[in-house]
C-alpha cells in the first residue's frame, strides 16, 4: 500500500516537511527555514549520488556473511551489554510499534529488536550509510557525533516518510566511536523524548562497556599477578586480620604436597603444620625476617626460613603476607658462591724469585684486609691471586663475588655493581635488584678489568668507597656496605691516569697493595712445574703420563703470550689427540717452533726436516700471533714491507 505523504494534515510541522521535500526533489529549492542544514546536506549529497528518492521500493545493502560474522565476534561483548539495556526500552513502549537496532561505526546492523519490527525499513546486516539508506538519524549521530532525529518527511526516501528515527552515538572508553543505537517509531507515535531515551540508553551502554573495561583489566591483573606470584620459587601464603588464609601461589601448595589451594584458602594459619607456632608472633603487627621454621608436608619435612610482612588494609587492620624461602636453595646459592673462591696460595704453582715475591706481598694484603691491584697481562693469573687473598684472609667464610668490568654493558654495570629498587626503569625485575657490592658484603669483590670502568663509574665508585655505602638505581637509602675490594688489569693504571682515562683519586684509592704478576716467559723455570702438576691433575681423563725432554725445551724456550691459560691449552689439545703416554716433540703445535729461541737444528729436525722459506713463514706467523695479528707492526718489527706480510699470509 502506498504511503500518503499528507495524511498528518493535522501536524502543521510535518506537513511543512512535505512540501519542503517535494520543492526539494521537484524544483531542487533549499527550504533552510523550514529544514535543517544538516538534514539539507544530506539531502543534496543524496541528489548528487543518483539516489531515486521516489523509488516505489528500497532494497537495503547487506553486509557480506563472512564480515558480518567477523564484526558480530568482535563486538560480542558491547552487544551483551547493550542486550539488557534494550529490554528495558522496549518495555517502555508497552507494544505499540518500534524497532531498535544497534549498530557499529560502519553503521552496519548487528542486533535488531522490538514489538512488530517487520513495519520498520531496515533489517539485521543492513547498511544505514547515508550513500544506500538515504538521509536517516544513524548516518547523522555517526557523521556529526551527536543525538539526531530524522522524522517523517526529513528522510530522503518518500517509502521512509511514514517513520521517525531517533539515534545516538555510542563511544568506548579512549572516545573512540563504537557504533550508535537507533529507536524507530511510527510517525504518528513521535516525540522529542524519545531522542532522550535514545540518547540516556547510548550513555549506560559506554557505562556498562566501562564496567566491563575495567574488570577485564583487573582480571588480567589479577591473572597476571597470579602467575607471576607461581613463578616464584618461594612460597608464599596471605592471611587476614584473624589469621586465615585467603590466598596461596602453587610453589607453597607443593611445599606443602597440597594438590589445590582449595584445601587450604578459609582455613586458619593452625592448619599448616609448622614448628614453631607462630601466630603469637604475627599478632604482634611487626616485620619479621629469617625465622627457620619447619613445614610438614604429605610425605616429608623440610625447613624454611619465613618472613613475615605486616599490610594494613582499607579497614586499618592488618593483614599478613608470609613468604616461605627453602633454606636448601640458599644452601645450594652458598655452595656456589663458595664454588667461585677455591684457590689458594699453596696452589699457585712456581718457585722463581718473582713469583714468591708477588706471593709474600699478596698474602701481607690479605691479613690486613687491604685493598689491592693485580696487574698483569692476560692469561698470568690475577684471580687465583684474588681468591687466594679472600681464603687466607678472616672474609673466607664470607662471599667472592667476581665482576668481569670489561664484559658488561656499559648500560648494565651500574645496576649490576649498585643494584636497583622495584620500579627503577622499564624492565626492572619485581622486587627489585641486589647488586655484587650487596652480595659480597662482609666478603670479596674482585673488579677485573677494572682498567675498562668509564670515567662516570669510575666516579661512582670512588664514592662507595669514600662512604662505605652503596645507594641503588630508584633508591634514597644509603645501604651500608663492609667489603674488600680487590682490582684488576692488564694495563698500567698509573699510565692510564696520565692519559686521563682512570681518575686519580680512584686510583690511590684502590693501590693499598699493587702486585705486578710477572708474565710466563719471565719466570720460565716454572713451566715444568706447571706442566707436570697439569699432566697429574688430569691424569684420569687422558693416557699422558709424562713429557720427554726434548718437547720440555721446546716449551721452556717458547714465549708464550698467552702465558699460563696459553700453557693450560696447549697441553689439554695435546691430550686429547694423544696416542701415547708420553708428550713428545711431534705432538707439539708448529705454533711454539716459531719463536726465535726454538729455531736450533737439534729441534727442527727432531720435527721433520723443512725448507728456509716454511722456516721464515712460521717465524712471520709467530711475530704476527705475539702482536695480536698487527701487521704494521709486524712488518715495522722484522723490517720488511707490508705486502711482504700478505703474500706470506695468502700463501
């Protein structure tokens, strides 16, 4: 049945729409004192589409299934809230005609609902964009952001004339536009408290999709903190003001061979089968730290050292956070500590005149606690002399701590030296940091490399030692701090000074004790001391029993840049390639006949017999190997050209 447009002949107002379209379509005349101009826009950007605004039937664009089921997942949780918004509106209009429709930004229908919605235009996967569906109220909340209206003879399509359209925008949390919910009545059922109720139903669907936001995230802070919680390897357990339990992480379930915390949540702290009892002590509202007590699992006992950690609550009571730590795993972190300081002084191997001497000083450090500089090149054994002074001296019991300076980060050094407070930067671990200077209290740190620190730290350092204190990364507090510091370099500190590259003040600081550990080649009548104690500590995974004395010379003449680490792995490549039991000079690397004192007739033809030019191409590569492969140096060393150096390389 065809709509007649001036039935409401009554409604001075709607029959004034009329005749404005109808100028509009027939005349194209802009009536913007009886339309809107927004209304009007849409109209002239209707007319300039091609849109047939006296069309006898309107068939709507439905959006594609398979984005359609797309768009219904992701929006499933906005549509159940809005689902128990909507029944509450529909009730309102007792049953009299109407239909709501919520839709996403697209202005796609994603729920239809009402009493008698077949009357209404539209239908669910329909697209209300003004460019299909003409001038209508969705398209407008959406484009300006507003409640709108279009009524009767304001839509641009003449079948429409005969509704009126009341929407509003709907927004999520950031502002960002979600959609919009449209109320479509007959046209005689209209009123301007309808664009109320539309726009009152829009504001509870952004409250309930607040609500819904803000439980999420505190559920996935919940499940985020819960996880982190079982991560941890002690167990911990959180009671209320009367002492029952509320919460347990799985590592304390497993403490106590409990298969669900639901064995336990609601239950008094007596429950827990622990000696000694110690709700006494938690009565008492204080922190207490490192009480050993002892947990009775299902099948076994075990004992922990318990911290007791007071939290007040919104009520002013207070509330207790237990945290359970298996002392065997600070037995076991002990032992490895104890594990990184196990030389000593009677197992530095050697008896020359400048070995003994380093000795004797080093030991004098180490029973007055002194600090000391190492210095030496690579390879000599700076920290065996480090480790050997942290076990003769009164600290033995107590922690080395080794900090290779120069493999560190630089953006790392400061929070693995001085540790960090929870919260310190991005990434910083929860709880925060113990830095070595804190691991090694009332023990050893050993600083090698200390020649590589930057002027920024060096500064930094100097302060803890002026202090005796340490303050960590986000922290205030001065962390008290009783700690024998012993340094190490390859390089001579004193000339770095000069060069401005070490502070001075540091430098006095540290140099209580200098102890210059002389090179391999300087105390050579070690070397069968060194290589028969090595072959005799490793006898049981090798066939070597000894060393000939031909292949001794070899060793004792050679220069050894790498000095004793050098010496260490030459003899370990020899034994595992060994077919005998014995070192001879056929096993030795060609590398140690190419140093000038090894090139005696005796020796090369102990070996095999070779022409001058293989000769002089060993001793090239033994200059090269002593400079670290500089071959400017090199050339400028034997007194021959660079691209000399290179045709012997690539030959």
């Amino acid at each position: 049945m065809s709509y007649n447009p001036f039935y409401n002949i009554e409604n001075p107002e709607l029959i004034g729409y009329e005749y404005a379209w109808v100028d509009f379509i027939k005349n194209k005349t802009s009536n913007e004192s009886v339309i809107d101009p927004q209304i009007m826009d849409s109209w002239k950007r209707c007319q300039e589409t091609g849109l047939d605004a006296a069309a006898r039937e309107i068939v709507p664009k439905l959006c594609k299934k398979d984005l359609f089921t797309e768009k219904l997942s992701f929006n499933k949780n906005f549509l159940g809230i809005a689902d128990n918004i909507l029944d509450s509106v529909i009730d309102g209009f007792h049953e009299s005609p109407i239909c709501i429709y919520i839709v996403d930004a697209d202005r796609i229908v994603l729920t239809e609902t009402g009493n008698d919605t077949d009357e209404f235009f539209g239908s669910l996967r329909a697209d209300f964009s003004e460019s299909y569906a003409g001038t209508n109220c969705i398209d407008l909340a959406l484009k300006h952001e507003q409640a709108s209206s279009v009524v009767g003879a304001q839509h641009y399509f003449q079948q429409n004339h005969r509704y009126a359209g009341y929407a509003s925008p709907i927004r999520d949390v950031d502002g960002r536009l979600r959609g919009a919910i449209a109320i479509f009545v007959m046209l005689e059922r209209m009123g301007e408290y309808i664009i109320s109720i539309a726009d009152a139903s829009a504001k509870a669907i952004e409250t309930g999709i607040a609500l819904f936001r803000s439980n999420d995230t505190i559920h996935a802070q919940n499940t985020e903190k819960q996880d982190i919680l079982d991560a941890i390897t002690d167990g911990i357990i959180y009671l209320d003001k009367d002492l029952n339990i509320t919460y347990t992480n799985q590592q304390f379930l497993e403490f106590t061979g409990l298969g669900d915390e639901s064995e336990l949540i609601g239950k008094s702290i007596h429950a827990i089968r622990m000696k000694p009892d110690i709700s006494t002590l938690l009565r008492t509202s204080s922190l207490y730290t490192n009480i050993q007590v002892k947990l009775t699992g299902e099948d076994q006992s075990r004992k922990y050292l318990l911290s007791c950690r007071p939290i007040a609550n919104k009520n002013d009571s207070n509330n207790e956070l237990l945290i359970f730590t298996p002392i065997g795993e600070i037995e076991k972190m002990a032992a490895v500590l104890n594990e990184e300081s196990k030389f000593t002084f009677d197992r530095i191997i050697g008896r020359s005149l400048t070995l003994r001497k380093c000795i004797e000083k080093a030991m004098k450090a180490a029973d007055f606690s002194a600090r000391v500089i190492l210095e030496g090149e690579s390879g000599t054994g700076k920290e065996c002399f480090a480790q050997s002074i942290h076990n003769r001296s009164i600290r033995s019991d107590e922690p080395f701590i080794a900090v290779d300076c120069g493999a560190l980060p630089r953006e790392l050094l400061e929070s693995e030296l001085f540790g960090y407070e929870e919260g310190a930067f991005t990434g910083a671990q929860k709880g925060g940091h113990v830095g070595r200077f804190e691991q090694a209290n009332n023990g050893t740190l050993f600083l090698d490399e200390i020649g590589n620190l930057p002027l920024d730290m060096q500064a930094k350092l100097l302060r803890v030692l002026q202090e005796n204190s340490v303050v960590r990364i986000g922290g205030h507090k001065p962390i008290h701090i009783d700690v024998q510091i012993i340094a190490a370099t390859n390089s001579d500190l004193l000339s770095e000074v000069e060069k401005g590259r070490f502070r001075e003040d540091l430098y006095y600081r540290l140099n209580i004790v200098h102890i210059k550990v002389p090179p391999l080649r300087d105390r050579k009548e070690d070397i069968p001391l060194l290589v028969r104690d090595y072959i005799e500590k490793n006898k049981l995974k090798t066939s070597i029993r000894s060393i000939d004395s031909a292949a001794m010379e070899v060793l004792c003449k050679y220069g050894w840049p790498g000095n004793v680490r050098q010496l260490y792995n030459t003899l370990e490549r020899m034994m595992v390639f060994a077919e005998n039991d014995k070192i001879t000079t056929n096993m030795l690397p060609k590398r140690v006949f190419a140093d000038p004192g090894n090139l005696s007739p005796d020796i090369l033809f102990a070996v095999e017999i070779d022409d001058l030019d293989t000769i002089n191409t060993r001793y090239v590569q033994a200059v090269l190997d002593r400079l670290d492969g500089n071959i400017t140096q090199t050339a400028e060393t034997l007194g021959i050209s660079r691209s000399k150096i290179y045709r012997i390389i690539k030959k």
